[in-house]
C-alpha cells in the first residue's frame, strides 16, 4: 500500500497542473513544477513585465 501513495504522490508531483489567469485575459495550464520550482529563464521571465529573468532577485 506504502509503494502505491508514493507512486500517486510521484503522478500528482510530476503531472498536476493550475489555471493561471493573466490581467491580459489568456488563462494558462503550466505544471505546479513550472509555477514553484523551476528556475529557468523560461520560467522565471514568465512573471516579469520586460520577459527578463531577474536571476538578481531570487533568494540565495
């Protein structure tokens, strides 16, 4: 039973999206890595006016 949580945490971990809606009225379905965890230059200019990273502004 243990393998079988740990396996349905590891889906919802890896697959689960949001809905995100933008004040320009487009509604996005990105992965709750995407929104919290990555780090990218992708996913980091995806909140920023100018579509910059601003690595700068990360915590250490």
């Amino acid at each position: 039973m243990r393998a079988l949580y740990l396996l349905d945490a590891a889906f919802f971990h890896v697959f689960a999206k949001s809905n995100v809606v933008f004040c320009d009225d487009h509604v996005e379905s990105p992965t709750l890595k995407f929104l919290f965890a990555d780090t990218s230059d992708a996913a980091l200019s995806r909140w920023n006016r100018d579509h910059l990273p601003h690595r700068e502004k990360l915590s250490p």
